[in-house]
C-alpha cells in the first residue's frame, strides 16, 4: 500500500513539473534614485524579504538601487512590474522607505510567489539607520552615527565606527568589526555572536548567553564577575558600555 501511494505521489510530481502551467519565471525590475540629503539626517528602512545593504557615500548624496524579484507565470513576465511598489518618503528629516506587496506568496496555483527586495543604499556618514528586516541579511559599512538593525531571520554584518550601536535579531548570527563606539547594545534569541575590537578597547562587557560558551581572544578583561555563561568586567579603562545577550549559541570577542 505504500509503494502505492508512493507511486502516486511521483506520478502527481512529475505531472505537474511537466506542465507549464505550473512553471514559474523569475520576474525583475531594478530602480535608481539619487537625492541631495539636504536637511534630512536618518535614513529608515522596513524590508519584508530581501537583503538590506547600506555604506558610506563620501558625500552629501544618497543612492538607492532597489531590485525588485518575484516568480510568475510564463504569460506575466511582460507585464509592466505592479506586483511590488516601493515608497519612499522624503518629507520632514527621516528618509523613509518601505513597500506595498500586492501579490503575496502562496500555494501551488498561485500566480506569484517568493517576492522580495534587495536594496543597496549609500548615505553621508552622519545618518542615523533605522533598518528593519523580516528575512534576508543587513550589511552596514563606515555609517558612524546611530545605527538601530532588527531582523527576524537572517543575519546582521557591521563594520565601522558608530555612535551608538543596537541589534537585535531572532534566527541568525551576527558580525561586528567595530573601530569606534559610544556604546553597544546585541540582543540576540538563536544567535552566534562574533564580536572584533580594538586591542585597546576601553570596554565595560556585560555579556551573557544562557545556552551557550562565551570565548574571547586578545582581551585583557579584568572581570568583576565570571560564570559559566556570563562575565562582567572591562578592559582598558572600560568607559564605554558593551551589552552582548543571546539565549542559544556562542558568542566571541577578540582583540585585534
């Protein structure tokens, strides 16, 4: 009986991959923008599904690049691209920007499915960040200001100086270079953490995992408090607040 339903099973697969009805075609459109950033000092970013990718622009300019994906029907692909609309919101001092999904995800007979956005974006150095990301992964490179990343699923990358710097993310590892800071902030659910500073970081750690090793590598941390998933202590004169959470998984720090 079960060789049966087995047969059956293959029989419907190889059916419907044989039926171009049920074919979908990769879909893409790809849009530019270039603003003055003027008065605008923050740049905030919601994304659905999509990497999120933000640098310095060594100037005063901002540069959006949005590639827009999704899979149709054969008989869609021609079709002006009404499936997503992206907006961007240039009023008041916030750069705002998010998108419309008209067609969602959905079942065999669906006629669109997996949408997403990437966006590669480059700001003056001085714009705080606000980026929200449900799934995909956030790079931010040389953006010293305040920078604010959520991710649901997917993984976080920074590198640079920041101001004060905030992530948190639910499913997917997270990666900080950090030259300079005022201070950190990571809370993390299922998350390894890979945290690199300087040698001489002047440090105040208060990191935790509760399922999880903690290692670091090229610190002198004097520790006020150490057990088998937490420490407290400084390294250097530790004036700059670093607070490192995950609830499974490992977290490194080292020295460079």
């Amino acid at each position: 009986m079960l060789a049966k339903y087995l047969l059956i099973i293959l029989g419907l697969a190889l059916f419907l991959n044989g039926c171009s009805g049920f074919k979908r075609y990769d879909k893409i459109a790809t849009e530019e923008y270039i603003y003055k950033a003027g008065d605008k000092n923050a740049l905030k970013i919601d994304n659905i599904s999509g990497s999120v990718r933000v640098v310095n622009s060594l100037d005063s300019t901002i540069r959006i690049k949005i590639t827009k994906q999704i899979s149709v029907k054969k008989k869609d692909l021609e079709k002006p691209f009404s499936e997503i609309k992206v907006n961007i919101d240039t009023n008041g001092n916030t750069l705002k920007i998010d998108a419309d999904i008209f067609a969602k995800s959905g079942g065999l007979f669906s006629q669109v499915r997996n949408p997403f956005i990437d966006y590669e974006v480059s700001v003056p150095s001085y714009m705080d960040l606000t980026i929200e990301n449900t799934n995909g992964y956030v790079v931010v490179k040389n953006v010293n200001s305040n920078i604010n990343i959520d991710v649901i699923n997917g993984s976080i990358d920074f590198t640079g100086s920041a101001k004060n710097l905030n992530l948190g993310i639910t499913n997917g590892d997270v990666t900080g270079k950090i030259d300079s800071v005022n201070s950190v902030n990571i809370d993390c659910i299922n998350s390894e953490i890979m945290l690199t500073v300087p040698e001489d970081f002047p440090g105040l750690f208060d990191v935790e995992s509760m399922n999880g090793k903690i290692e670091t590598d090229n610190l002198e941390i004097m520790m006020s408090e150490k057990e088998k998933n937490l420490f407290r202590g400084k390294n250097g004169t530790g004036e700059i607040p670093v607070k490192v959470r995950t609830v499974n998984g490992k977290i490194f720090l080292i020295g460079k």
